[in-house]
C-alpha cells in the first residue's frame, strides 16, 4: 500500500474518507497525510458538539464526488454484487477499466472551479465555526423538543409561511445531498402517516415552525 499511495500522494496530502476507513486512519497519519474523517458520537451522547458536527458536515461536502463515482461504479452488473474470490487476482484492472470507461464516456460529475463553487465554498468556511441559534435556545432550555408544541389546525389564525423556492433550499443546505434525502423520508412518513404531515408551532416563539417526521437515526419521531 506505501508504494502505491506514494505513486499518487505526498506526505501532507489530505485523505477524505469515510467511517469504514477508521481501522486505518492511524496507518495513514503514519504515512505522514493528514486524515479528514466524519466524527462519532462518544459513548452516551445523543449528537455530535456543534464544531464535531459542522467539521463532519465539511468532510462529508468534500467526499460527496467520490462516494457518487463509486454509485456509477454499481451500475455495471459485476460491481453491483458480490465479487467472487476468484476476481481477487484480477480485480485491479478490472476497476481501472471501469474507471477509464467511466472517465472517457460519461460528464464529469464535478468541475469545483465555477464561481458559484467558490462562493459556496466560501460560505461553508465562513459559517464552519458558527453555533446555531435553535441549537442555543434548546440547550439553554429556551426551547422544549417534547412539550409546548400546539398543532397548526388548532390556531384560528391566517398561517402566513414563505415559499422556499429549490434554489433557495440548495444555498441553505449547501447542496442537494439533504434535498434528495428528504425525498425518500417525506415519502416514507406519507405511507406510513395516512398521507399527512403534522405541523407544530412552539408555544413560545411563534418563528419557530416543525414538522414531526420519523427520524432513520433514531427509533422514534
């Protein structure tokens, strides 16, 4: 492995990767690169510190590209399952002929040198170190997660909420990574919900809106 990362990477070099690579972060740091890997939670904590959580949000912005070429890789046949033992040998060229093929005929997936790619690189830097406001109300127990919520149908009121055009929500979420996973949990809730949403409005600050959706990170709502 030294010989082959030598080939490609200088010591200093950034190694993005996932949580799987976590049984070899410490070779690499050996190899003198600096590794950039999503946080765990430690033991008995219920979510990331805000910095843990935004330098994983960083990690995950920056590794997107690569975890979407691995998907194209999926759409050949012999990727998408269980590889045989007998390909071990062989397995080497197979993936650099599928990547070539793949470089050769397919769009590039990512540029990175647009000026909208810059400003929001930009703006992931600038926003890196700062604490979310809901995030302050509900540890300073501002804001209640579990009680002093009252349904939208229960106020006899004119409910005036923005329209969020896509091009808005892709500047807030940085991307389309938390768009398109929205996607399949609305769907998901909808099935399982009778085809409806519950809308809740906090007791004490009318500006703060939620809708109760079953979180896949967690076993309940």
């Amino acid at each position: 492995m030294n010989d082959d990362l030598s080939m490609i990477c200088e010591a200093g070099d950034t190694q993005i990767v996932d949580r799987g690579f976590r049984d070899v972060a410490d070779a690499f740091e050996e190899l003198g690169f600096d590794v950039q890997m999503p946080s765990f939670l430690e033991k008995g904590a219920k979510q990331l510190e805000t910095e843990q959580a935004n330098e994983t949000r960083m990690t995950t912005k920056t590794r997107w590209v690569v975890e979407s070429f691995h998907s194209q890789f999926k759409k050949w046949r012999f990727f998408s399952e269980r590889i045989s033992q007998d390909f071990l040998v062989n397995i080497d060229v197979l993936v650099r002929t599928v990547a070539a093929s793949l470089n050769k005929y397919r769009p590039r997936l990512f540029h990175g040198k647009s000026p909208d790619d810059y400003a929001l690189a930009t703006k992931m830097l600038l926003m890196h170190n700062k604490t979310s406001q809901l995030q302050q109300l509900i540890s300073q127990g501002d804001l209640s997660l579990r009680k002093n919520w009252k349904n939208i149908v229960h106020f006899d009121i004119h409910f005036d909420f923005p329209y969020l055009t896509l091009d808005f929500l892709r500047e807030y979420t940085c991307g389309v990574y938390q768009i398109k996973q929205s996607s399949t949990y609305a769907k998901a809730h909808l099935y399982d919900h009778g085809g409806e949403f519950e809308y809740q409005l906090s007791s004490s600050d009318d500006n703060i809106l939620r809708c109760r959706i079953h979180s896949k990170h967690s076993s309940t709502s």
